[in-house]
C-alpha cells in the first residue's frame, strides 16, 4: 500500500483530475467517451462509439468547477473539429449539436439571411464560384458559340481540335475550357491545366509523356490547356510541335496578346484561333443577374413582377434585406468594360463592403410595404471599382491599336476622336513622351509645308512633357493633338522623299557619281582634276541661275510629281 501511495500522480489533460499513471489511459478513453465529464472509476470502457454524447445525468462533470468543464468542452472540440456536431464553440459546455444548428437557424433569420450571404461570399472570388460548367451556361460570344456555329458542333460532339484562345481579359477563356474540361472528363478525355506563368519547359515534357503511355496503353487522349500561352518563350513552343502534329495531345492555349506576334509561325498553323471579343453591356447584365439571384439578393427598381425573380420568387425572398438597386447592376455592367472577371468580383466588393459596415436603410420593397435593409447602390459599385476599368498593354497590341486610332483621327481632322484616343493612352498609363515623339513625326509627315509651325509645336510639346511629367503634361498633349487635328493637311513632302527612295531601290548598277561642278575642291590637286570648275555661285547673280544639279542620267526628273508603280 505505502508503494501505491508513492506512485506519481499524471493530471488528465480533459477533466485536469490527478491520478495514477497506471490509470490515466482507462481514465482518458472513459473521459473522451463521455464527452465533457467522465464515466464512474469503477466502470469498464465501453464499445467504441461517436464521441458526440453530452455527458450523463449523474456524472462527474456536472459536480465540477465551470473552469475544469470549460477546458475540457475545449480539448474535446479538437478531436471533432469539421464533424457532423460542430459549428459548437469551445466555450459553450453542454451543447448539443441540434441545439447549436437551432440557434444557427435562429440567427440566420434574426439577420435576414446577411449571414449565409457573408458565408457565400467566402473563400473563392465570386467570378470563380459562379464560373459555368456547361455550354447552355456561358453568357456572350454569340459569334463563336451561338447555335449552329462550328466550334460549338465540335465541342458538343466532343470533337475537340487544337485551339488558340485569344481575347480580352475576362471575355470567357479560361471558363470556355474550364466547360471543355469538364466535357472531356465524362468522355473518358484526359485534361491537364498548365499555367505558362510558373510552368517550365519539364513540366510541359512530363505532361507529354504521360499522354504518350495514356495512348500507347489506353488509347486515350490527352487534352492540354495552357493559360497566358503568349509568356512561354519560342522555343518553349517548340516544345509542343511534334506531338500537336502527331495528336499525341490535344493544345488550347488561352492569350490575351495578338498570336501572329506572340506564338510561334508553326505552332499557329497548327492551331485555329478563335478570337473571343469584350463582352456586350447586355452579357455583362446577364451575368451580373445570375450573380444576384445565386446570392439571394434582391434587385430594387425592375418593378413588382421583376424583383421577385431575382432571388427565385420564393417566399423567403421578401424577407432578404440585402437589396442592389437596378441601376447599380447596370453601372458596374458599363464600367467593367467587358470584363466579367471585374464585374463579378466588383459585386462581390461592394456586397461584402455593405455587409462589414452593417448599416439599413428604410426601404420601399413593395407597393404600400416599407421595411429596412442593407441597401448597395451605384455609388457602393462605383467605390468599389474606384474608376472605369480601362483595358490597356502599354507593351501589347492595344499600344500599338490606339496610338494609331491616334493617328488617323488627327490625320482626318477629327478633334473629338483625337482627344479620346489621347485620353485613352495617357490614362492607361502610356509614356507622354512616346505620344510626344509620335506627333514630332505627324508634324512632318501629315501637315508638313501646309502649316511649318506644326513641327514647332510638337518639339515644344515634347520638352514640356519632358520638363514636367504626368500628370500635368496632359494638357500640354491635348494642346498639340487638336492643334494638329485643326491644321491643314499636306503630305507633299512626305510623298517626294518616298519617291527619291523608290528611285534609289530600283536603279540598276552603280549609282551615278557627283557632277564635277558640285564637288568641293578643297586642295591644289582636285582643282586641277576639274572639281567645281563651271560651278555658279547663286548669290553672285541677280537673276535666275540655270544650272544642272541632278546627275546626267536623272535630268529633268521631278520627285514632286506623282510616279507610276
């Protein structure tokens, strides 16, 4: 007995009881199994069963300090942390889980519902919660996909060839093979995603591999989508030549930069490319639509008939008090600017901006009905954008699309359309001197001899913009673009100097040399051998000097006069 009482004791880490340490395993399982108390010394283990039971009336654990209950609730929720009781927090001893998701469905509808809308827009972007899985799904490019077009026969006959997905940001590419990904997986179709952002040239090889023995072994085929294809360089494309030729995989590749300049010749032919547009403003409704009713939002200002419809016209819609106004859908529809990545993840911004702040607003729900709610209006989505989104690459073809918008609008003399463009550039974060240089050359080359100062103009512009910087050269910008697109027009210089060169690239054997009279003779010896001899000094003369000052073989041609090709 005195070695019974000299055996250390081991402090069980549930109910914090001391004990023997030849005890404190049975004693553990008998703790766990009764979950916040434990079961008599004297009792054997029970079978094994959920541990979820509140503890017995009778037991222990109702005898004990509310501190030793309380950690003992908070060690047990770690063993059961994501079962089918949880949702109980650690402090809350005694609760069963019908009690926990009763009061659950209390406060879900104490607040309206602003906590299961919180919930949802939880963890992914909205945009990648609401992506389509289905063709009847996709919104928008009505002329790739609409009915009876050829990609569309093809995807649905599963007949799915090399493509080369080019479009905007948010247009539709990643989600169109997201569907493709889907269909070819029932089809019995591998489908592999790659990211040219962080894949390397092995990635791409083992990827390849593996379709080869999936084809050898199982004939069955491999389909392999590449995102931002345009970042691998050419001879990473290289990489796919062979086995796209031979079908070893099928390629889609999805860019937002043009493919003639950013994938390889032979990579392209061995592709089609189908050229996805912005989305229109009616698309971007659609979309933003389905967002709202998969959130349970309801949309003020479509009328009786229509706000029901935006959240499934159940009778649980009337009692949402998340509202967007119609008119807020429709901004965020222009200002996404075909974008429904944007958009989509615009809404979700202003939603869960709403949502943390908390505050309602009396509202007019229905005819001769009133109630509060958490209103979102344009003014939330325009906040949540900040300003319009403006779809720009200063190193992608855009650059090279506006600059020469630019161009032609001043060249047609058309103010309006020259000062968008500017505008466009500028506020898509354009160089000021890149559009500077732009207009030293237009000076010359459109208005030339018609208004001399024009070049004046465009030097001084570019020096201003070099002696200030954005923001305050725009306006020194916007000066010279509407003074250009005011001026008079002459491209008479420019014309004659393109003639001069056609006329050097299609003579035939050596150019023809210096007359004698024009050379300069600056010593005794070119003297002698005739240089400037006969030469007349214009100044010298009071009337008109004649005098040859073309080579022999090109007397009497005329630059300045229209040439036949």
């Amino acid at each position: 007995m005195e070695g019974a009482e000299e055996e250390p004791l081991v402090r069980c880490p549930v109910c914090l009881r001391q004990l023997p340490a030849a005890h404190i395993n049975s004693h553990l399982d008998r703790c766990l199994q009764a979950g916040e108390g434990e079961a008599e010394p004297g009792a054997s283990p029970p079978c094994k069963r959920p541990r979820l039971a509140a503890a017995p009336p009778g037991s222990r654990a109702e005898g004990q300090p509310e501190e030793a209950r309380s950690a003992a609730s908070a060690v047990f929720s770690l063993f059961h942390k994501g079962r089918g009781g949880g949702g109980q927090s650690p402090g809350a001893p005694g609760r069963s889980g019908g009690a926990g998701r009763e009061e659950e469905a209390a406060l879900k509808a104490e607040d309206g519902g602003g906590a299961s809308l919180a919930l949802k827009l939880e963890g992914k972007p909205l945009a990648e919660q609401l992506r389509p899985d289905t063709l009847g799904d996709f919104v928008g490019q009505e002329r790739v996909l609409g009915a009876q077009t050829l990609l569309r026969s093809l995807l649905e006959s599963h007949e799915i060839p090399s493509l080369i997905l080019w479009g905007p940001p948010g247009c539709g590419k990643t989600t169109l093979a997201h569907i493709i990904a889907n269909s070819s997986k029932k089809n019995g179709t591998r489908f592999v995603t790659l990211s040219a952002t962080s894949a390397k040239t092995n990635d791409v090889r083992d990827v390849i591999s593996q379709a080869q023995n999936e084809k050898r072994l199982f004939k069955r085929k491999t389909i392999l989508f590449i995102d931002e294809i345009h970042r691998f360089n050419k001879s990473q494309q290289d990489t796919f030549l062979p086995h796209v030729e031979c079908g070893t995989v099928t390629l889609i590749g999805a860019t937002t930069e043009n493919p003639s300049f950013q994938v390889n010749a032979a990579l392209l032919s061995r592709c089609r490319v189908i050229v996805l547009e912005k989305l229109s403003v009616e698309a971007m409704e659609s979309i933003l639509m389905r967002a709202v009713r998969s959130l349970g939002v309801q949309v003020l200002g479509q009328g009786s008939e229509h706000g029901s419809s935006a959240t499934g016209s159940s009778s649980e819609s009337s009692e949402s008090l998340v509202y967007i106004e119609e008119k807020a859908l429709n901004t965020l529809a222009y200002l996404c600017d075909g974008d429904a990545r944007t958009g989509l993840n615009g809404l979700q911004l202003a939603v869960q901006a709403r949502l943390a702040v908390g505050k309602t607003t009396p509202l007019n729900i229905t005819k001769g009905g009133s109630g509060d709610g958490i209103l979102i209006t344009e003014e939330h989505v325009k906040e949540g954008l900040q300003r319009s989104h403006i779809l720009y690459d200063r190193a992608g073809e855009e650059h090279y699309n506006c600059i020469s918008a630019l161009h032609k609008s001043m060249r047609g003399s058309d103010e309006n359309a020259s000062l968008y463009w500017l505008a466009r550039m500028l506020e898509g974060g354009e160089d000021p001197l890149y559009v500077a240089r732009r207009l030293v050359r237009f000076a010359s080359e459109d208005i030339g001899l018609a208004d001399p100062l024009a070049l004046t103009q465009a030097v001084a512009a570019y020096q201003g913009c070099h002696f200030i910087g954005m923001p305050e050269c725009e306006v020194i910008l916007a000066q010279c673009v509407v003074y250009f697109a005011r001026a008079p027009k002459s491209i008479e210089v420019y014309k004659a100097y393109g003639n001069v060169k056609e006329c050097l690239r299609m003579h035939t054997g050596p150019l023809p040399p210096v007359p004698l009279h024009l050379r300069n003779a600056p010593t005794r010896l070119m003297k002698n051998l005739g240089y400037g001899k006969g030469y007349k000094y214009n100044p010298m003369y009071k009337e008109p000097v004649e005098q040859d000052y073309l080579p022999e073989e090109l007397k009497g041609v005329d630059f300045f006069k229209e040439r036949k090709t």
